[in-house]
C-alpha cells in the first residue's frame, strides 16, 4: 500500500518544506512515493466488510436504523439508544436498538432494549439516570435509568384521528441491560395535538427540577416534573421562529458557555423535515435564554447545525464527562433513506462531535468538531509543512485508502478546488470560492447516484459568511460511504453519503490563484470492527 504523490501541470519550483511521516522515495520524474506505515490488511468482523459498510461510523450489524435515542452516560459507559426495525432494512414498527463504549469510538452491539407494544410503536425520546431515585423505580443505592419516548398507535392512526402519539416511560435497574415498562403508561396524554413526539428529558440545575421538551407539529412545548412521572405543561416556542418547511422533531435544550467569555446561553436544537437548506430533513439551532417555562431568542436568521444533506435527528448525551455537550446525528436524508444502495443493513451514524459556542461578529455560532478521541485511531501517513501552489496549476495525491482517511490542513483564504476520484471516474468535488463567500460540495458524479432522484441532482452550495480569517482550517474525513467536512474548527460542517463504484485514490488539489497550503497531513483511520478491537456484536 503506497501513497504517491503527482504534481501535474505544475513547475517544481514549489515551495516545500517537508516533514514525512514515513519513508520516501523520489522518482526522476519527481513523483515522490511513500511507504504506508500499514502493510497488512485488517482482519475485521465479516458482517462489517460489505460494499459501503462504514469502517469507524456506528451501524447496527443488520437491518434499519434511524434517529439516535436514550444517549446517556453513566459509570464509564456511554449509550446509544436508536430507531430500529429488525424485520427488513426499511422503515417497519420501531423498536429501541441499544449500543454501548467506553469511548465513542468502539462500540459493542447490544440486545433490542425497547419492543412496540399494545400502546403503539416506539418512537424518539431520550434517557436519564434518576441518581436521588426521584421517580421511586429504584433505589438510592441502585438508581433507575429512565427512558422516556413517544408512543405512536397505529390503530388511532388507521381510524382517521390526529392524537396518534403519546408518551411513555420505561426503567431498567440493570444498567441499561433490560427495561421494564412503566405501568402507568403514557405519562404524557394526548387529546388533540398532531406530531406530539420526541421527548428530550434533562435535569436542569438551576430549577433544581426535571425539565422536558417535545414537539407538536410547528412548536416545541416545555414541561417540568419533580419524579419523571407527572409532568405539568409549562410553555412553548417556535410557531412564529426558526424554518417551518416541515415538521418540527427530535428537539434537544442545553447550556453551553460562549468561548472566550463569562456569558453563558441555552441551545434549542429543532430537527426539521423537509425544509432543510440542501432539501429534505436538517436540524437548526436556536441560541438564547431558558428560565424553565419558556425559550426565548433574539435571533433573526435561520442556522444550521450542519450544512451537509446527511446529518438529521441529532441529539446530545446526558451526563457527559466533564460537562461536554457531545452530539450525534442519523447520517441520511428522509427524501432517500429507504433507497440508499446498501444491502443486509441501512444507515449509519455522524461521528460524535463536541458542541461550543462562538461569538462571531454579532452572531452565536453553534460549532461542532469530531471528539478528541478520534486520533486513537488514525494513523499518520504523510505531511507536509508548506506547499505553494501557482494559479491554474494542480498536485494530485495518490492514496489506496482516502476512503478511509483524515486530511486536515490549512489554507489561505483564497479560492480552493478539491477533487476526489478513481479509475472508473467516479468524482467528488469541494470548492471554496473565496469571491462569493460560498463552499459547496458536488457529488452528482461521484458515483451511485441514480437510486433515488433526489440524491445526486444538484450542487450543493452554502454561504460562508462566518469564515472570517484570513487563513481557514480544514479537516475532511472519509470512511467508505460518507465525507465530514469541518471549517475552522466546526464553524461550518457538512456531512454527505457518498456511494462511490471504486474506493476513491486520488486528490487533486488547485487554485485559481496563487494559494499557499501549510500542516498538510494524510491519515488512515483503522476500522473499530477490527477483530481485535473493542467492538463487538451481540445477537438480539
């Protein structure tokens, strides 16, 4: 396995200061070929090694999923709560899949947690450790984890009603293990609201009281509770705020504390589907003030988590170590989900991202960047201290693993045009356009793309206002069926299914003008279904 790099078209008069991680080789022709540190191939888990499978993404070992559930940490473990359907890789009556890690990074399949029941199916909602036993489903020695989700009853549904969702709760002792539904059921009626759903529950330490917000068609609506069981009404936002493209879901409301500053403001994150800028499902975000009864905000424009097509219904953990606010999102897209060109499994995860929060000029920026803990698993390849690149020239790097790699770097905030490709021409285009404030990503070439009309029809272009400095911080990462873009740290993100014929194995890098590249670094990112990594599989 060799990463070689091309300058093509270009004068070796460049600029280089070079740092290689591994050895190298320079042809006469001034190719310069380096040695991959990882000359074997891994040994990974056979369900894990199908066409598009995700190497270091979270995908359960069979079937369907969607919205990531119940995420929580609690005595080491992080977990991951998600829509699943067991019977088919379609949508069908939801269950609650369950995965666990130790670190965000490897993860080991876990037993079905919650089955659809007379009730109704069993849609979004989250979870919490009752560590006082307020709720009295436990003890104080042994806490409950308590699920809270929103039921959705087909038969209400069939007989022509709108007050199809209710929501319930269910506890384990057992750590998460096994759960028992609570008798009571449902803990939250309902008489008359359409799209009542997606129940995000969380103690709130100033009110020193359990908080919860959910989402009835265009709103969310806020409740509190002294014991997780009996809920009262307390407020709503968002009728006349924020994107109303199409249904409000999966709403999320933490704190977050403003980088470089002692000012501290609340984070509503609204999921919506359709309306989303690139078309079909997206998450916005709203940055203001929370007393415990009602949101308020001062923001005009609509912001976006992400700016990608493929980041929907993400959430964050409750309990995090260390206070952080780590989020994850179902990486798809409702106008194509069902039709992704996958086999025996359907859909993946985002990476885990931590959340901050940037003053900007004026405005709040919600940032998200991929967790620190990724760098266990990459593996440097190459770098490069400074290339400089001439107008209307290109380098083109050759590398069998850019399916699966990191490359970060910085340049200067000029125009930039980066191109992924392979030897049946499949292309994944980036560009920068410095003069118009704008970064788009083309993928109607870039491979499988005809399975559904919506996925590879248009560029998808983004303005880039907050990209304020005058040189920007690129980290792009690939695994076999997606492409994570963070700016400047996350100011912006974007996040794509890419379903390429071949891996991709080249990058070609150029400019219109004269552009300076610096801390260039090529990385491969091991599989975490490795078989002797930590992820495991588990039967249901």
């Amino acid at each position: 396995m060799q990463l070689k790099i091309s300058r093509l078209l270009f004068i070796f008069n460049i600029s280089l200061l070079a740092t290689v991680v591994s050895c190298k080789k320079t042809e006469a022709d001034g190719t310069i070929t380096i040695a991959s540190k990882e000359i074997n191939s891994f040994d990974s888990i056979t369900i894990y090694k199908e066409s598009f499978r995700p190497q270091f993404h979270f995908s359960p070992e069979k079937k369907w999923m969607n919205d990531p559930n119940g995420l929580v940490f609690y005595k080491g473990t992080y977990h991951l709560f998600y829509q699943y359907f067991p019977s088919d890789i379609v949508w069908g009556p939801m269950h609650w899949g369950h995965a666990t890690s130790k670190d965000l990074i490897h993860w080991e399949n876990k037993k079905i947690a919650l089955y659809p029941d007379k009730l109704g199916y069993i849609f979004s909602g989250s979870a919490v450790v009752d560590i006082n036993n307020t709720s009295g489903l436990g003890t104080i020695e042994n806490p409950p984890m308590i699920a809270i989700f929103t039921y959705h009853n087909m038969e209400i549904e069939k007989a022509g009603k709108t007050n199809t969702q209710s929501q319930g709760l269910a506890y384990s002792l057992d750590e998460g293990q096994t759960w028992t539904k609570y008798k009571g059921n449902p803990i939250i009626g309902n008489n008359s609201l359409k799209d009542f759903r997606d129940p995000k529950v969380f103690w709130n330490p100033e009110t020193k009281i359990w908080n919860l917000a959910l989402v009835a068609g265009d709103h969310a609506r806020f409740y509190s509770s002294k014991n997780l069981i009996n809920w009262n009404y307390m407020g709503q936002f968002g009728k006349n705020s924020g994107a109303h493209g199409g249904v409000w879901e999966c709403p999320d409301l933490f704190k977050l504390k403003v980088e470089n500053s002692t000012v501290e403001k609340w984070v509503l994150l609204i999921s919506i589907n359709p309306g989303a800028p690139n078309g079909g499902s997206g998450t916005q975000y709203f940055v203001g003030d929370y007393d415990g009864k009602s949101f308020k905000t001062n923001q005009k424009d609509i912001k976006w988590v992400d700016y990608g097509t493929d980041n929907y219904a993400g959430v964050t953990y409750n309990d995090a170590p260390n206070n952080e606010r780590i989020f994850i999102g179902w990486m798809s897209n409702w106008l194509y989900a069902r039709n992704t060109p996958t086999k025996n499994w359907r859909s993946a995860m985002t990476l885990p991202r931590k959340l901050s929060l940037e003053k900007i000029g004026d405005n709040y920026v919600l940032k998200n960047s991929p967790i620190q803990q990724l760098k266990t698993i990459i593996i440097p390849e190459y770098s490069e201290e400074l290339l400089t690149i001439q107008a209307n020239k290109k380098i083109v790097f050759e590398y069998n693993h850019l399916n699966q790699s990191q490359i970060d770097f910085k340049a200067l905030a000029k125009n930039l045009k980066l191109t992924f490709s392979n030897e049946v021409n499949d292309s994944l285009v980036l560009i920068y356009d410095h003069k118009m404030n704008t970064f788009s990503i083309d993928r109607t070439h870039s491979g499988l793309v005809n399975f559904e009309a919506n996925f590879g029809k248009s560029i998808h272009k983004t303005e880039t206002p907050n990209l304020t400095t005058e040189t920007l911080n690129y980290q792009i990462i690939l695994d076999w069926s997606s492409i994570e873009i963070f700016l400047n740290g996350g100011v912006y993100s974007f996040t794509e299914q890419i379903f390429p014929n071949k891996p991709y194995t080249k990058l070609s890098i150029q400019s219109d003008e004269d552009q300076e590249i610096k801390n260039l670094n090529i990385s491969k990112i091991k599989s975490i279904w490795e078989t002797n990594s930590t992820s495991k599989t588990t039967k249901n």
